[in-house]
C-alpha cells in the first residue's frame, strides 16, 4: 500500500486533518515524512485510527490510549484495564437501564399524579439518598484536603 498524505487520510478515516495533526502532537499517531508542506503517512495509520476510535468510544481517555501502543506502534494493551472499562461500563449499564425504567414507569403510571405513585416516590427517595450521601462525602474529602490543594 503507498503513503497516504493528511489529506488522503482525512478522506479515508472521516477524521477531520486538524484532529490528526492533534494526535501527532499527542503521541498517537505518527507522520513518516512530508510531501510538500502535507504531511505524509503510512496506510497503516488508517487501522491505528481505528483502533483509536474504537478505544475512545470505550471510554478510554487518549492518554489511556497512548498507552496501549507499545513502543514499537503496535497494540499491547493491558487486559486488566480493558476488564476495568467493561467492569465500568456494565455499572454505567445497570445505572442508565434504572433510570430508563423509572421513566418509562413515570410515562406510563396510571396514577393521577406522580407524586401519588409509590414506584415514582421509592425512584426520589433513592435519588435523593444518593444525592446526600455525595454531598456528604465530597465535604469529608473538602474536609481532609490539606489547604493547599483546597
């Protein structure tokens, strides 16, 4: 396969040329030259960009991702923290299926008001539960900060 200028790969990967040049200066990618004034890339860049979109999608922050490229440019990700992500992601799971639930229940509830439903009331009460013990917990942490770091 030939080299493939910014162009080309922008073309190609649906990446706008300014985001690649941002990968470039963070590590993720990597320029083998210059045609001009354009950059110049491998096509292999295109099958790395992939894998950049897919670990973004993920969750996996880009310094996260830079990480999973040995130095050599190829993959060597680390299995456990890709067992965090999905760990992660089945509890951001279980989260948005309760809140979708709730509000299906609230669309549907065939009580006169939502206030009178007690499936709507036990969602609150949990919500509100949920939001006092963040709170408390955010001040014991404000609390223990050295004044420093406040």
């Amino acid at each position: 396969m030939k080299d493939l200028d910014i162009a080309e790969v922008a073309r190609r990967s649906g990446i706008p040329a300014s985001t690649l040049r941002f990968y470039e200066e963070k590590g993720l990618i990597r320029s083998i030259g210059r045609r001009g004034l354009r950059r110049v890339f491998d096509a292999s860049v295109l099958e790395r960009l992939a894998l950049i979109a897919i670990g973004s999608e993920a969750g996996f922050s880009l310094d996260e991702i830079v990480l999973m490229f040995g130095p050599d440019g190829r993959p060597n990700i680390d299995r456990r923290l890709l067992t965090a992500k999905a760990d992660e992601l089945d509890a951001t799971i279980r989260k948005l299926s309760a809140i979708r639930d709730g509000l299906r229940h609230a669309a549907a509830c065939p009580a006169p008001s939502h206030v009178e439903c007690p499936t709507f009331q036990r969602i609150v009460k949990a919500a509100a539960s949920k939001a006092v013990g963040a709170r408390k917990k955010k001040a014991s942490t404000e609390r223990l900060a050295p004044r420093s770091k406040r």
